[in-house]
C-alpha cells in the first residue's frame, strides 16, 4: 500500500491534518478521499481515489476527519470506521454524518454502543 504524503512542513514538525473521506466535489480538508475522480466540470477532485474500507494513509496520523453521507451507503460501516480509528491520531475530532430516514439509522445506532472507537 502507498501511503500518501501528509502535508507537513519542511522543519518535519506536523501541523493539524484533516481528511474528508467520500469528498466528491468537496474541497473541505488537506486530504480529499473518494473512490473515483469527480466529473471534469466539477472544480474541486479528490488527490486520493481510494476505498473508505482501505485508506491508503499510515495510522496515528490524522487529526480531524469529516466523514459525510457516504457511511450509510458502504455494506461494512465497521470496517470504515475502524480505518477512521486507526488513521486518527489521540483525541481526534471525527465528522460522521449520515440519512436519518433508512434502516441504516437503527442498525448503527443500536451497534454503536458495542463498537470501540477509542482513540
């Protein structure tokens, strides 16, 4: 796996990394994640096309992750956020979002409480 280049300074002391994963068009965060390029018209394109289920980024290395509308339409929801887990650095701040008007909704909530999202 490659992991991606983090935009740290040249001194090599990091600065705050924020990750948008399922960011289509969005140019919200220093990393853009999405499973295909956006369409040509579109301004804004991810600078990694990659699965949320395999987030080509080293552990431990992220410090804000917006992760929106996108959860609720991936079959093992686990799995991305166990990849949200391990590419969080302690004490990062997590964006999830999601339809509040599916089965989705009842499934993950009722599961949350079961899934260890310790940082």
């Amino acid at each position: 796996m490659n992991n991606v280049s983090l935009p740290w300074p040249e001194n090599g002391n990091p600065r705050t990394t924020s990750l948008n994963i399922g960011c289509g068009g969005d140019s919200w965060g220093d990393i853009g994640v999405d499973l295909s390029r956006s369409l040509p018209e579109v301004s804004n394109h991810p600078n990694v096309v990659a699965s949320a289920l395999r987030l080509p980024i080293r552990g431990d290395s992220i410090e804000e992750i917006r992760c929106w509308h996108i959860i609720e339409h991936i079959w093992d929801w686990k799995g991305v956020l166990e990849e949200i887990v391990r590419v969080s650095k302690k004490g990062a701040r997590v964006q999830l979002r999601f339809s509040l008007d599916d089965g989705f909704k009842r499934d993950f909530l009722i599961n949350w409480s079961r899934f260890d999202l310790s940082l």
